[in-house]
C-alpha cells in the first residue's frame, strides 16, 4: 500500500508514536484482562432452530447449554470486548438491546465501538432472535424468549468479565488440526485463480489461532481459539438444543482447566470462536447419497428419486461426529496451551467500528481475466436460486418458490410483498438468478440488512477483524492479507491476523468475485452481489489504517432498530400444563433399573411442564446425584453435560400433559455407588401463574458388572 506507507510519512508523528508504543514493553507487558461467562440457553422446546431454515426442525429437549463467554482488554487507554456466544449469529437489534443494558449499569464504557459480538454459528439453538424477516421465516416470526435469552447470557458475560478485571498478559500462538474440517464448495474453490491456489496447501484453513490470557500472579484466567469449522456436526434431523462441535470443545477445554467443575461453573474460560468458515464442513466423510451410499453428482444431487444428498461423519452418528470433531480441537488447543511457545502480545489497544451501507459502496477490483482495474459497486440484497437447494450441510431446506403456496402459515402471509428485482438488479447480481430481492421487500419490515457493521480491533501486532457474515476460506485469506500489508507498512514485526466471523450485522456469506460466479449456495447467498468482498477489502484496510493512525472516522449510517416494528409473532405462547390423569408433576412414569455399570445408559421419565415455563437459566432441568458418605446427596451432572439429554413431549395438546424422558450416559471413569435422577421444571396453573415442581427417581447402584463366573470356570 504506497498510499499508507505516504500517509504515515507525512504523519510521521503519529507512526513514530506508534513505533514507540510497540517498542516499549516495560510500559505496556500487562493489560487489565476480565474474563466471564453466562448462560444463554434459549427455549428448549417448540421453538424452530436456526441454521439449516428448516421448519420441521423444532427444538423438543437439550443436550448442551449454551454460553456467552466475555474478554475484556484494556491497556488503560482503550477497552476491547469481544463476545464468543453458542448461537447461530448475532443480528443488529441483540447487540443493541445488549449495549442499552449495559449503558444502564456502566454508563458509555461499552458501545457500538469497542464491543465485538461473534456467534458460533451453531445450527441447534432456538432461533427468531434475528428480527429481519428473512431469518425468521422459518421461525414463525420473531421469538422474544429467544432474543431475551441471547441478550441476557451475552449481557451476564460482560458484567462478570466486568466484574473480574484484574491485570495479567496475553499470548497467542498458531497450530493446525489437519482432520477436522473439508470443503463443502470444492468447485468454487477451483475458481480461483491457480496462481493464488498454489500459495496453500489445502481448500480449507487448517489454523488453530490460540489468544491465552494469564493473571499478573500466573494464573490462567482463560483462552479464545479460533478455527474455521461450521458447527454443523450434529445434522437437521437434530431436534436437542446443542452447541454442537465448537461448544463441546470449551466444556472439555473448561472442565480441565477448572479441576472438573461443573458444566458452566469455575473460573476458567475457554472460547471456540468461529472465523472463515463459509465453506467450511465437519462433515468430514464428505457428501455421500443418503440410501445408496454412492458418490452424489456433481451438482450434489443422487440417482434415487427421493434420495438425498448430504454429508456427514466422522463417526457412526451425528452425536459421535460432534464428539470425535470436539475431541480433535480441543486435544490441538490443549496442546498449544501446555506448549510454553507462544508468543507475548505487547502494545496498544485501538478499535474501530463503522457502519456502512453496502448497496452504496464502490471500490476497485483488478480483473486478473482482463488484466483492467475496475470500479465496482454493491447490490441492493438479492437471495440467488441455489440458496433454497441449501448445502450438503443441511440440503433442500429452503425449498419454496416465488408465488407457491406452502405449509409455512407465515411465507403464504408475506408472498404478497415480495419484490420484482429491477434492470440493475440483475444486471448487479449477475450471474446470480435471483429468487428473492430481499433488499427491496420493505413489508411488513426488512428483510435483509443493507447497512452492516464492520469493526477492528488492534491489540499490539495482533488485528482481530469483526465480519459481519460468513467469509469462505479463500474470502477470510484475501482479508487477512490486505489487513497485513497495511500492518507491515506501520510496523516491522510479525502480525496475527485474526477474523472473527459472525459478528454484530449477520449478512450471510462472503464469497470471493470468483467463487461467486459458480453459484454454489454460498454464492447465491453473497446478498450484496459478486463485489461483496471487494467492498469489504478495501474497508477494513480503512479501518486499520486510522486505527493505526489513531484517527477518528466517522460512525456511518445507523442500523434501523427493527424491535421498534410492529414485529410478526406466531408462535404461540404456552397456554397451560396439567398433569396426566392422577397424577402430580415430577411423578416419575419410568424407574431406573436397579443396579447399573460404567458404560450403561439410565433412561428415566417424568410427568413434565413445559420446558418454556422457565428457561432454567444458570440451573438445570436435570440432575444427575451421588450419595455421599455422609449421606448427603451430591449433584455430578446437570442438563448441561454431554452425558446427559432431556427430551421433552406433548403428550395431550389438549390437556396439556406433557413428559420428559432424561438419559444418561454413565462414564467409564465414573464414582462407583448409589445414585438417583432429579428433574426440576416449572408447569403454567390452568387458571394462571407458574409454579415450580420437582420429581427424584428411587435410587440405583453403579458398580462393576459381576465377573462372567461360567466363563471362569468352564473356559
Ligand atoms: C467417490 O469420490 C471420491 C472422492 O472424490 C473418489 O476418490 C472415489 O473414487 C469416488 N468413487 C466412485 C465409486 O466414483
Ligand atoms: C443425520 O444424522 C443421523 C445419524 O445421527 C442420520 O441417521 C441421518 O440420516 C442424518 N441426516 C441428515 C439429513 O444428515
Ligand atoms: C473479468 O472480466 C471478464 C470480462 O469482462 C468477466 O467475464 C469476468 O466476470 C470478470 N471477472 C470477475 C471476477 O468479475
């Protein structure tokens, strides 16, 4: 970047100081580090996850909670806040309603600048938290508990990080995990330039970033790795809460660090952020037709009339997929942690946030075809045909056309507004086939964001980049490069670039130019057309540059606040829960076995309200207990465990009986003795209010299975 290099020498003051700052660790080797975590589990039950769009998959339980995980860093001039949370995005009104929360306790320390909010883009929490329509769809409109739920745990993780602000230091290091992640759009990929393929060894990032934050004293107060993997290992047949692969690895990372605390307690935390994953599949067997097992065509489609094609594996299920891709992470993470190799992170604190309305941006693109600078421009937002064949990930879940009638009560309602694209629509967009110009649908509220957030943070040589969507692999490496050519111009020493994927805005993917010509799902859904990433290369070099220079830039247009509209609602609210014919809440209608061994699974069932009486936030459902010697019970598992699931039934609509069959997975390296399940709930009075209940099952023995005495004696 010449002009930067210019820039900074005609501000020589300003590169000087910045020099200086990084060059004086005995002034700056610490920062005031906060690290908390929070609940942000949603409803459980009834509510249409987000991710895979796909109406029938409505939550009915809960394998694993999920967390909002706060870092605060501080050099004493600037605060950073970066938010890792369980969810499949953030939208505009979350970090909104987040930032007014906090204004109320804390004033203008945290704002739209300094506060990063990145989901984890799992595809098995409760969605309708996103406002804008099209993210909706398939949630029945709008879902205040889940909103509520989000704002509440990434809120709670602040004010703990808050809370906790102690100085201490921060490292950071990079590995590789070579098995746990695959190219879900290979074609696209191959449309990239070669000369720029041949710079990387494979099609998708293999990087584990690690940051590591460590008290004054030494003590480890917590971690945030970032490897680029879609949270898609548990598939959309999945219908339990999960905060799939990314958030099984911070409870393994967690529970060593906290001497096994309980799922969600202690002081460490460990955040597993999502990055450059637009393209990026667990599924590492790779897409295989459903019946036949066969290769699928290359356009993703199988011989069989109504087979489907999807990927999946490693392991023999989605559960075990989701453990063995957790495990593979983690182990790297863990390993980066004990390796004593990273490397100390010193200097100053600088971030930058802007809003920016895409459609209205330019910026100029070298066609490696026509070897000519361009100038090109934004789209208005356009859904393109290959975004309703869905991914391989999760396939056909979109699939409506214009003007069709459906089973969604609530597309039939709003088919009306849809918008015809314009002349330059499709002129913009091409080669997109558009389904959707989500971008012009102004009813009954937007539909597709055109103004985004887009944000930096500067830690010393370490930039951590806020997108506002899913930036594919080639996409998130052309921006980790741009940001680095502007860091090498102001500084001599190595920089990390870091892109913290999904945060703030969600605007759907990032493709590159090129990739965006196949098509592929992710192509078709690049809403501001095929410049989306070229518009964003040259923004974020804005960003860091007058972050480096330490010079103020203008906020940008604001985000319209949709929770202010006259917001669509069609879930329906619990009306009320009664238990079955004679008998009371918290009945158990299944015992456990009497005596079972490490490896058994105990399946229990009771007499249930419904799970959205009370979200159980910070508390559990379930309760796995051991007697202790001095006869007190003590609770070793909660709802949040990976060996435990809940799964929730109506059985009567009409009466509005309901039950919850709880399972546990009894470790091998399990306490031997007796135990029994608990199940805590909330049922809604026919005549109003909610009450708490409880229910315990009769006691079981764990112990080793009796030796095969038959075996012994006879051979
Ligand atoms: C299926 O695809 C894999 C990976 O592309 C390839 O190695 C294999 O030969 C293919 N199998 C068949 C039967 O076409
Ligand atoms: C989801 O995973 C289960 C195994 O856990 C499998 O039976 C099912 O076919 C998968 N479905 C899809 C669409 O991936
Ligand atoms: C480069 O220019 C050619 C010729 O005009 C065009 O077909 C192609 O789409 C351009 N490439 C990109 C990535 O825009």
């Amino acid at each position: 970047m010449d002009t930067l290099a210019q820039s900074l020498l005609g501000t020589r003051g300003l590169s000087a100081l910045w020099l200086l700052l990084l060059l004086s660790p005995a002034v700056l080797a610490s920062y005031s580090i906060g690290i908390g975590r929070a609940d942000s589990t949603g409803p459980t039950a009834d509510i249409v996850f987000m991710g895979y769009a796909k109406m029938e998959q409505k939550g009915n339980g809960l394998h694993l909670r999920t967390f909002a995980r706060a870092f605060i860093i501080d050099d004493g001039t600037e605060r950073f806040v970066f938010v890792s949370v369980d969810n499949a995005m953030i939208g505009n009104d979350i970090r909104q309603e987040v930032l007014r929360k906090l204004k109320i306790q804390f004033g203008d320390m945290y704002t739209e600048n300094n506060v990063m909010i990145s989901g984890t883009h799992t595809h098995s929490a409760p969605g309708g938290f996103m406002l804008d329509m099209l993210f909706d769809l398939t949630t029945f409109g709008f879902v205040r508990e889940s909103f509520d739920a989000v704002v509440n745990g990434i809120t709670n993780s602040i004010q703990r990080a808050h809370n906790a602000v102690m100085p201490g230091r921060i490292f950071i290091i990079h590995g590789k995990v070579l098995d746990a992640n695959i190219n879900r759009s290979p074609q696209a990929y191959l449309n990239n330039p070669k000369s720029e393929r041949e710079k990387y060894k494979y099609d998708v990032d293999k990087t584990l970033t690690q940051m590591q934050f460590i008290g004054a004293d030494d003590k480890p107060l917590g971690v945030i790795n970032w490897f680029a993997v879609h949270p898609t290992s548990m598939n959309n047949t999945n219908r339990l809460v999960s905060s799939d692969n990314v958030g099984y690895a911070s409870i393994l990372f967690e529970k060593t660090m906290n001497n096994n605390a309980m799922v969600g307690k202690g002081r460490f935390v460990a955040a597993f952020a999502s990055t450059n994953l637009g393209d990026v599949s667990p599924n590492t067997r790779g897409p295989k037709c459903e019946f036949s097992g066969q290769n699928c065509s290359d356009q993703y489609t199988c011989p069989g009339k109504k087979e489907m094609c999807f990927a999946s594996g490693p392991g023999k299920d989605m559960f075990d997929s989701t453990s063995i891709i957790a495990h593979r992470i983690y182990q790297e993470s863990m390993r980066l942690w004990q390796s004593n190799e990273a490397m100390e992170v010193i200097g100053p604190v600088r971030v930058v946030h802007q809003y920016i309305n895409m459609p209205e941006q330019s910026a100029e693109f070298y066609n490696e075809t026509t070897k000519k600078v361009e100038e090109v421009h934004g789209c208005i937002p356009a859904m393109g045909y290959s975004f309703a064949a869905g991914t391989t990930d999760g396939p056909g879940s979109f699939a409506f056309e214009q003007g069709t009638t459906t089973s969604n009560p609530l597309w039939n309602t709003v088919r009306n507004f849809l918008a015809t694209p314009t002349k330059d629509d499709i002129r913009c967009q091409s080669p997109k086939p558009i389904l959707l110009t989500t971008g012009r649908i102004k009813l009954p509220y937007q539909w597709q964001p055109k103004i985004v957030s887009t944000q930096v943070a500067i830690i010393g040589n370490v930039v951590i980049a806020g997108v506002p969507g899913e930036f594919t692999t080639m996409s998130g490496r052309r921006l980790r490069e741009s940001i680095r050519k502007v860091m090498s111009d102001a500084s001599d020493d190595e920089t990390s670039v870091i892109i913290a994927g999904l945060c703030n805005t969600y605007s759907d993917y990032i493709t590159t130019p090129e990739e965006y010509q196949i098509q592929r799902y992710e192509g078709a859904s690049t809403i501001y057309g095929p410049h989306t990433l070229t518009i964003y290369l040259k923004q974020y070099q804005e960003l860091v540059k007058a972050a480096i220079q330490n010079k103020p830039i203008s906020p940008g247009p604001p985000a319209p606040e949709l929770l202010q509209s006259n917001l669509i609602i069609l879930v329906p609210p619990v009306l009320y829960d009664t238990p079955r014919w004679r008998r009371n809440f918290g009945d158990v209608i299944q015992q456990p076995q009497k005596v079972a061994s490490p490896g058994d699974t105990i399946i229990v069932i009771f007499v249930a309200g419904h799970p959205r009486n009370n979200l159980m936030t910070e508390s559990t459902f379930l309760t796995v207990e051991r007697l202790g010697d001095d006869e007190v019970w003590i609770p070793i598992a909660t709802d949040a465990d990976w060996e435990t699931k809940f799964q929730w039934k109506r059985t009567s609509v009409i009466l509005g009986s309901s039950q919850m069959t709880i399972t546990w997975k009894i470790p091998q390296d399990i306490k031997l003795g007796e135990y029994r399940i608990r199940h805590n709930g909330y049922y809604r009075y026919v005549l109003g209010g909610v009450y708490p209940y409880y229910g315990v099952t009769n006691h079981f023995q764990v112990k080793v299975p009796a030796p095969n005495i038959r075996q012994r004696y006879y051979g």
